[in-house]
C-alpha cells in the first residue's frame, strides 16, 4: 500500500511545519507536536532545478524533491534514495479547490485536494484520510500542521508531498 518509512520511526503522528513564503535556498523546520525538530526541509539555491530535500534531525536526506524537467504539465518528483518514489501532478482546478495526484512508482495514486495555498487539504488513498494539512487553530505565522492519521502512512512522504502540492499552487499563482 503505502511506502515503508525507510527505517525511519518518528516519534510523533502531527508535525508543524514553520514555513516561510517558499523561496529556493530557503531552509525551515518541521516540528513533532511536542515541539522537538523532526525534519528540515532545505532548499537548494545553486541547482539548475528546483530542489528541495527533507533530513533528519542529523541532516541526512531522507527524501528529494525535484521540479520535473521537460515535461507538459508542471509536476515535482520525490526521491528516496536517489530512486524514483513518486510524482506529483495537478489533476484539476475548480474555483476554490485545488486537485494533485500522487503517483507512486508502485502504481498506487494519492489524491490531495483542498485550498493548498491556505494550508487547508487533505492527502487520501482510495477514499481514506491519510493526513490531514491545516493551519486551523495555529495562532504562529506561516506554520501549518501535517496531521498524520493512518499509523502505516509515511510521515517524510506526506510531509514532501505537502510542500510539493503547496510549491506547485504557489509557482501557479506566480504565472498568473
């Protein structure tokens, strides 16, 4: 079903990401929901592409994510291991929704739908909450929560799908 974390065992099932306006070479924290780092996300500047790698609190990368080059439709990639994990694509737009698909090299697909540049949406597989992103209730600037709702979901994955879907609104609402 869902990838394994790679070894990886979080402590926490909600995270709090501390998110700046996106900008490439920007570096921000990702929080467990007791206020300990998680994960970084570190934005690389000097790439020809847009990049993005989620580390562990040691700073080893645990997941890449690339602009996709040379394709049609704007879409991002997630790496693991410098193997191909998933790609994300925008499904549809509706006037207040935004729809990504999550193609993960397995074949199964992750629907994220919701108000992506208000931190306001879900990430489902087949019909079921796998996590839930919202800024409701936070009262910090730019954070946002990553509320992970099934025990075998990914947290790094869900987290990079997260800043995927949000970069991709964010470099959408730039071209218009």
């Amino acid at each position: 079903m869902l990838p394994s974390h790679g070894g990886h065992s979080p402590r926490s099932l909600k995270y709090f990401v501390h998110d700046r306006i996106f900008g490439i070479g920007d570096d921000y924290w990702v929080d467990d929901e007791h206020g300990r780092h998680a994960f970084l996300v570190d934005g690389k500047a000097m790439r020809l592409r847009e990049t993005f790698e989620l580390k562990d609190t040691e700073r080893r990368v645990l997941i890449t994510i690339r602009k996709k080059m040379f394709s049609l439709r704007d879409a991002m990639t997630i790496e693991r291991d410098d193997q191909p994990l998933a790609t994300v694509r925008r499904k549809r737009l509706s006037l207040l929704r935004h729809h990504y698909r999550v193609e993960l090299v397995d074949g199964t697909e992750l629907d994220v739908s919701g108000k992506i540049l208000d931190r306001e949406f879900a990430v489902e597989y087949d019909g079921e909450l796998l996590a839930e992103i919202s800024r409701r209730w936070l009262t910090v600037r730019h954070t946002y929560a990553v509320d992970v709702v099934r025990d075998d979901a990914d947290p790094a994955l869900l987290i990079a799908v997260a800043v995927s879907v949000i970069r991709m609104a964010e470099r959408e609402r730039e071209d218009d």
